[in-house]
C-alpha cells in the first residue's frame, strides 16, 4: 500500500515521515492553505528528504504553467494538480513538468479515470481538500477508476484499514488526520497512520 504524508511544512517532520515509512510527501503551495510553504522551504525539504521518497508540489490556485516551472526549478518528482484545473491545463503543465497527478473529487469529476488527461495517477479527495471532512467513499465502488489512484480526504489512523477494506484503492493520501492542531504534524499519529494501512 502507497501512502502518502500530505502538507508537511518543515525539513525535519518531512525526514520523520519518510523514515516511518512514508512512500511520499507532499507540499502545499496554494495560497488559502493553512499548510501554504514557501519556495524556500520546499527546496530545503527537496534537500532534505533526497531519494527517499517522492517529492510532491500540490497546487490549487496556481496557473499550470507557473506551477509546471516552479516544479521543474525547485527539483521536486511530481506536480499535484489539485481541483479546479481543466484538461487543457494539464496539457499546458505537461510540456514543462512532465509528472503530474490529478486531485479532483467525485463532486467535481462523477466520471474519472487515471490517465485519462495524460496524469501518471489520479488522487481521489472530498469536496474541500485539506478539510480533513470524510466522505461518502462507497460512491467509488464499482467505478472504473483505472490501476493507480490514492484515496485521500477525511482519513486518519483510525479509519484507514477499513476504508482501503472497503474501496481497495492503489494508496492512501493523508493530511489533518496526522495533526495535532491545523499544520501541525504529529510523529505519532503519521507512525499509526502508516502502520495501520500497511496491514490492511
Ligand atoms: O492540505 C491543504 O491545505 C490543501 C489545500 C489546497 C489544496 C490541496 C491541499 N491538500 C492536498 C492533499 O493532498 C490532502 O492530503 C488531501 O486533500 C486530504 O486532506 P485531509 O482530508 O486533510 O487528509
């Protein structure tokens, strides 16, 4: 199981996540986000966490193409496109930066499928991302979603085993339910929430 540790904020919590074991971390450069960084610390937690794991800019309110090439000059391995953003802008992102996934929500895409906008996966969230409010996840099952995509929205160390049992999906994507308050990570919750997908 994949799993992904979402809106870190500093170089060291990043290391801690990756050596519990996380497959990726992600980065949040929206504007309105509680877990917003800037472009200075998104390099030195590139630097930080070096091969380990996948490094991961998700953006919501940037242009694609501003995007695209803030992915390319600060050296991380994929670009999260995350809501409101059209085919065409994928298209745009891909000729600079040429990892991409795609967030968007049932709400938003009744009928997606990854790949089919050129993304490497496809990242399955509730209606507000980074909200940490569950979802109606059973609206997935029986949905063609293709091999690679992650669950995320509303997850916790308490409820991952059950919502992987319940959807099977390629990984799982976490942000507040490792918190101990809004951007503030916690080792012990991102320990438990790594644990308990594993042995799902
Ligand atoms: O985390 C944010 O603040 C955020 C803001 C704007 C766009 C995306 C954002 N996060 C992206 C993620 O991949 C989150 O992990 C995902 O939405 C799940 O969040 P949560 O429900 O808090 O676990």
């Amino acid at each position: 199981m994949f799993v992904k540790i979402c809106g870190l904020t500093a170089p060291e919590t990043a290391e801690t996540a990756v050596g519990l074991g996380a497959d990726a971390i992600g980065m949040v450069m929206s504007r309105t986000s509680v877990r917003r960084i800037d472009p200075g610390t998104v390099a030195s937690i590139v630097e930080a966490v070096g091969d380990r794991a996948e490094k991961v800019l998700v953006v919501h309110d940037v242009p694609a193409r501003e995007a695209a090439l803030a992915a390319a000059r600060l050296g991380v391995d994929v670009l999260q496109m995350h809501g409101p953003y059209g085919r065409e802008d994928f298209a745009e992102a891909r000729k600079a930066f040429p990892r991409i996934w795609r967030a968007t929500s049932l709400a938003r895409d009744p009928e997606v499928r990854a790949g089919d906008w050129g993304e490497e996966l496809l990242l399955l969230d509730g209606a507000r991302a980074g909200s940490g409010e569950r979802w109606d996840i059973t609206g997935l099952r029986g949905l063609e979603l293709g091999e690679r995509w992650l669950l995320a929205g509303g997850l916790d160390p308490d409820n991952v085993a059950e919502a992987i049992a319940t959807v099977r999906p390629w990984g799982v994507d976490v942000s507040s339910g490792v918190e101990s308050a809004p951007g503030v990570k916690s080792v012990e919750l991102i320990e438990r929430f790594i644990a308990n997908a594993r042995a799902a």
